[in-house]
C-alpha cells in the first residue's frame, strides 16, 4: 500500500468524525464515521462547504428530535 492509502485506511477505521476541507472550505474527504455519525453519504458532501453540510445536519438531527 502506499503512503495515502493507508491513511485512508487508518481515517476510515477510527470512530471520530474525519472531515478534509481545503482552504476554501470546500470538503475533500469525510470517513465512515462522519456518514454513521450525520447519515449523510460521501457523494452528496464532496465538493460543498464544509458549514453548509454542519447546518443541513444539525436541522436534520434537530427535526427529528422535535418528531
């Protein structure tokens, strides 16, 4: 394996939310963790800013709190 995959390996098994954002703040790379954790999927985050995606899960969880 090379260097980057196996940091991709390690990101994906830890259990803490793992968000990679460039300096835009758009997000790179979320783990498994981050789509367990905010029920979101890879695909629909990569390429959106990284506090869209916080607020989208925050009055997601905050809904469902109030069903």
């Amino acid at each position: 394996m090379i260097k980057e995959e196996i940091y991709i390996e390690i990101l994906n098994n830890i259990h803490s939310a793992v968000y990679i954002v460039d300096e835009d703040g758009k997000v790179l790379y979320i783990n498994h963790a981050v789509e367990l954790m905010d029920n979101v999927k890879e695909e629909e985050v990569i390429g959106k800013y990284i506090l869209d995606i916080i607020m989208i899960t925050n009055l997601k969880r905050d809904w469902n709190l109030l069903q």
